[in-house]
C-alpha cells in the first residue's frame, strides 16, 4: 500500500500550499495580461495578425527548462532584474509559471472567442452597443472556452516541474516548511531517494488537487449567467 513514509504534516501542508499559492497567482497574472490579449487579436484584423496567432501557438510549446534558464539569467545579479533579488523565491517561481501559462490560456481563450458568429456581433452593434458592450457579450457567449483556457492554464501550472526547479531552488527550510519546494518538485526528490511509494503518494496528492480545481472549474462553466444549471 502507498504511504508518505517518514513525511511530517508540516512539511506536506507546506509543499501543497507553496504548489496552490504560486500557480494560482500565476494563472491570475495569465489571465490579467492573456485574456485582454485574445479579446484585442480576437476582435481586431489587423497587419500579421496570423504570425502573431502562430507566436502564440507557438508558445504553447515551450520548454519549461528553456524558460526557467532564462528567467534564472534575468534574475541573476548580473541580469536585468537582478536588483529586485527574487532568485530563488516564489515569486521567481510565478513569473516562470505565468510564462509558461500565458500562452496556453491566450490560445485556447483565443479560439473560443472566434468561435462565437460574428453576425451576433454585428446583430449587438446594430442595436446601438459599444464596443465594451459587445465585448462582454463575446466573453459570455465564449465562457465556455475561456473557462477551460483558465483550467489548461492552471494544469500546466501546477504540473510544473523543470523551471520552478531552477528558478525556484527547491528549498526546504530545518523545521520541514518549505519555501520554494512545491509538490512536483516533491516528488522529484522522493524518486531520487528511491522512495517510490512516497513519490506516488504526493503524486495522488496533485492529482486529486488538479481534479478539485477542475471539478470546480467545470461547475462554473455549466451555470448560465443567471445562476442556474444548463
């Protein structure tokens, strides 16, 4: 049977809480910068609009490792953000997070929103709405989509493990609180020790996490904006 073996309380509710904290405050920083940023390449035809939605795409790829390497240089001493001394903090860790969840969520918020009909969008402005107006009719009709941006964003977050690990240095405080060790990281450092079921076990721990957050996300997408069930 899978056990947490010789893990204290202390050290279990800090790695989780540590894992909840900086990819929640990633996913929000996304969603604060992404969301605008689909609802403007959404609404807009402009010049190289289809290289801007291939960049994006693109990103969606990117090596977590790659990023945590950059980040680590922007962050070191000697790099641009060097003075703000975040290196090896959570908040060094949310900034790698929040690069590697912003084009997930601009990209699938991004598809959601060109999938409602512009006639309806076209119908709201002939009815004398403003563009604000018809822009939260889009983000009505396309919740849906924006809700499981929000989600794809967040399990990308969570599951993180190579550039929080960089960034972040995995650290472990003498009285088993962690600071920057985060679930994931976790479990990299059980596998090392040879500590399998322990590993699985924190394992069951992130996914039952990523399963609330999803069960939750899915409940909120399914209310219609009245607050009842579809």
């Amino acid at each position: 049977m899978f056990g947490l073996g010789d893990l204290n309380l202390t050290y279990l509710v800090s790695i989780t809480f540590v894992s909840l904290y900086v990819s929640t405050v990633a996913v929000f920083l996304s969603a604060a910068i992404g969301l605008p940023v689909a609802l403007t390449v959404g609404f807009r035809d402009f010049r190289g609009k289809s290289i801007v939605t291939s960049i994006i795409s693109t990103g969606m790829g990117f090596p977590s490792v790659v990023v945590g390497l950059v980040v680590l240089l922007a962050l070191s001493r000697s790099g641009p953000l060097g003075e703000f001394e975040l290196l090896f903090t959570p908040e060094a860790m949310i900034l790698s997070q929040t690069i590697l969840a912003l084009p997930v969520l601009v990209s699938v918020a991004l598809s959601a929103i060109q999938s409602v009909p512009q006639d309806l969008r076209d119908a709201a402005f002939a009815t004398g709405a403003t563009s604000a107006d018809v822009g939260l009719l889009v983000i009505r009709e396309a919740r849906y989509g924006i809700v499981t941006a929000l989600l794809a964003a967040y399990g990308r977050a969570i599951s993180e493990v190579g550039s929080v690990l960089i960034v972040g240095g995995n650290i472990v405080f003498s009285d088993s609180t962690s600071f920057t060790r985060t679930l994931t990281t976790a479990i990299t450092v059980e596998a090392r020790k040879g500590n399998i079921e322990t590993g699985i076990a924190l394992g069951a721990i992130l996914l039952a996490l990523v399963l609330t957050v999803n069960a939750l996300g899915a409940r909120f997408r399914d209310q219609t904006p009245a607050g009842e069930r579809r």
